[in-house]
C-alpha cells in the first residue's frame, strides 16, 4: 500500500524548495537593482573624468571628487545586496558561470581607486579612461546577463531581457556622452573619435530595438516620454556637431558643458524607465513566492501538484520511447520487465510533448529568421540615416523623414530606398 505519508512529504518538500528558489531570485533581483544604480554613477563619473583629462585638468575637479563620493556610496549598497546572497549565509547556490562573473566585476571594481587617481594626475587620456570605465562596467553587467538567464519564469526572463538590453543601450549612449565630452573639451573629434561615435550610436539603436520587443506597456510608454523628452532636439544638434564640425566651429561655443548637461538628461531618462522595469521584476517575484505559499497552504492544492509533477519535467529516459512503441508495435528500443507498464502509460503523451516541442522550435527559428531579418533591414535604414546626417547636416527626424519620403514616391520599401543610397554613397 502506498505511503501517503512519503507522498505528502515529498510535495510538501518541493513546494518549500520552490518558495526557497524564488525567495534566493528575489533577493538576485535586489543585486540586479544595486548594479543598475551603481553603473548610473560609474556612468556619470566616466563622463566628468573625460571632461577634465579632456580640459588637461582646468574644469570639473571639484564635481568629480563629488562625484567619488555618491559612487563609492552605490558601491557600499551593492556589497549590501551581495552579502545576502553569499552561500556561506545557507542561500541556494548559483551556477558556477555566475560566480565566475561576480568574481570578475570585483575584481574590475578593485581597480576603481587606482584609476581615480591616475585621473587625477592626468597620467593618461581621454580614450584609456573611458576605455578603463567601461570595462568595470561591462564586468557588472556581465552579471546581470547571467542573471537573465537563470529567469524562473517568462514573465521575468521578459522583463530580465528588456532590463539587460536596456542598461546596455544606456552605457553605450553613457560611452557617447563620454567620447563627446572628450571631443568638445578638446574642440577636435579626429576620424578615430568620430567612427567610435558612429559604431555607438548604431549599437544603441539595436540594444534599444531588442527592449522595445521585450518591454511591457508601462515601459514602452516611458521609453516615448524619453524620445519626446526636451533634451531630445539639443541633442540631436550636438550630435551632428560631433559628426561633422571642424575644430574652428567647436571652439565658437562652450558645447563640451551644453553637450554633458544634455546627454545626462538623457541618461537620467533612461534610468526612468529601467527603474520601472526594477519595480515590475520586484513586484512579479513577490506575487510569485505569495501564490506558491498560498498553494502550499491549501489541502486541495496536493492533487493538483500529483497531477503537475509528472509531466512538468519529463526525465531523459523518456525520449527513447519511441511512437511504434505508444501504437503497440516492438521495436529495437523495446524495455521488457516490470517497467514495461511504465513505458506505455508515459509514451504517448512523450510523443505528443516532443511534437509540441518540435513545432514549438520550428516557430521559434521562423521568429528567429523574422527577427534576423528585421534587425538587417534596421540597421540598413540607421546606416542611411547616419550618412544624411552626416552629408547633409540633418536631425536624426529629418533624415527618417526624408527616406520614407522618397520612398512614398518611388513606391518602394524603406529598407530598398536605404540600400539603394548606400549604395550610391559607395560609389561616389
């Protein structure tokens, strides 16, 4: 006879080993908070660090020790949000990819008060200090992207995808900001500068691309504040200036000031909208651990878990049952013994979950395709955006205009109108 006792055991275990999981991600979602609002300051830091090697010392020494300070007490909160997650304190351990990461951005991090000193001589310049900036940040959101892909649900891998995608758009518009304010300070961008700016600008556009399709409505609203936003224009403008003036232009106004108060607009925009998505991730764990306590606490619950567990996580054995064998046909694979009864109770719904999974990857390669595709075609459509802007002195909204325009009349897709100008552009 069965033991119920053993059963309700074993559930009662696995509810608590789950509530355990979720409350273990709860508390990762916490450090992924931590980290975002660490690289905003490292972010604004790198920025007034080139501003001031870019000037040779003469401008934002004293905004930049201040800076030190509201950095330093960012880091203090993200060495808090680690401790709570460290295996020694009993949590769940992490994939060993994970610590191999964390262990990597500490290690940037320790670096930290060396490069500020090295700043503060004036012992290198503009391109090995924004360099130096940004692979301590890489390092830290390096892991967030691990913690993206230990998502325990597609609700937070959605918005872990949108959040990651997101925070790298922002450090590759705070890598900008930094390069501008190096040019500006200088009254020179050189072609090397001025490519970098290119390469950036485009690598923002697809990270920003790839968080529109994961972000919620909430955000998506936000983000269509952040493009509207009145820093938008200026920017633009400085942006081209940045592209196409020469050094005589440059040094006709204090761009390299207007040029960091309009980009960190811009960043505290965007920040905007990554706080949302926080709070989203913050809220769906919660309501997660809630409902599986909830669960946990109802008798009735029992049969429903019965019923889920054996077919929630199909064993490998499984996958060699093959579909003569669920129509009552022998085959090479064949088990005989007392597991037989086993074998034909779990192999037709094997077969229908393997048929499901391989219509399911079928879709998901065609959505692949879809997106491969799309993402060419945008980034087609960008590269022609950026030549307009850079021959013929237009916004970023000018030269999309322009293009559908001219697509408009020649009755032809944008894409085609884009590489059909590439083109020409080549070949002049």
């Amino acid at each position: 006879m069965q033991d119920l006792h053993s059963v309700a055991y074993f559930l009662n275990l696995g509810q608590q080993q789950e509530i355990q999981e979720l409350e273990q991600f709860a508390r990762t979602g916490q450090l992924v908070i931590a980290i975002s609002n660490l690289l905003h300051q490292l972010q604004y830091e790198r920025g007034l660090s080139n501003r001031f090697l870019g000037s040779a010392g003469l401008r934002c020494q004293q905004e930049l020790q201040q800076q030190w300070h509201s950095s330093n007490e960012q880091l203090a909160l993200f060495h808090k949000a680690l401790a709570n997650l460290l295996p020694e304190h009993g949590q769940h351990a992490f994939p060993a990819r994970w610590f191999r990461r964390l262990g990597y951005a500490l290690h940037s991090l320790e670096r930290l008060p060396q490069l500020r000193q090295d700043v503060e001589q004036l012992k290198f310049n503009t391109t090995v200090a924004i360099k130096a900036y940004s692979e301590m940040i890489q390092s830290l959101l390096a892991v967030v992207f691990e913690a993206a892909g230990n998502a325990a649900d597609e609700i937070t891998a959605r918005i872990l995808v949108a959040m990651f995608n997101l925070m790298q758009g922002k450090e590759l518009a705070g890598q900008e900001r930094a390069c501008g304010a190096a040019g500006f300070s200088a009254h020179e961008f050189d072609p090397g500068l001025r490519q970098r700016l290119t390469q950036l600008i485009d690598r923002q556009d697809r990270c920003f691309h790839i968080f529109t399709d994961y972000a919620s409505d909430e955000a998506l609203s936000a983000w269509e504040q952040v493009q509207r936003g009145e820093f938008q224009l200026e920017f633009e403008r400085l942006r081209r200036l940045a592209l196409t003036a020469g050094p005589q232009s440059l040094a006709a106004a204090d761009y390299d000031v207007r040029w960091f108060i309009c980009c960190s607009e811009r960043l505290d925009a965007i920040k905007y909208v990554e706080e949302i998505l926080e709070t989203q991730l913050l809220s769906h764990s919660q309501q997660r651990i809630l409902a599986v306590r909830e669960a946990a606490s109802s008798p009735d619950q029992q049969g429903h878990d019965l019923q889920r567990g054996a077919f929630d996580d199909v064993p490998s054995f499984a996958l060699y049952v093959s579909h003569s064998q669920s129509a009552g046909h022998e085959s090479d694979h064949t088990l005989s013994g007392p597991d037989d009864d086993m074998v034909h109770n779990v192999s037709k719904p094997v077969v229908e979950l393997i048929e499901a999974q391989g219509q399911r990857l079928k879709s998901l390669n065609d959505e692949l395709d879809a997106a491969r595709t799309e993402l060419h075609e945008r980034k087609l459509i960008d590269r022609a955006k950026r030549e307009l802007i850079q021959r013929r002195q237009m916004s970023e909204q000018e030269a999309y205009a322009l293009l559908r325009s001219m697509a408009m009349n020649q009755n032809r897709r944008l894409v085609d109108v884009a590489a059909s100008l590439l083109s020409m552009t080549e070949l002049l």
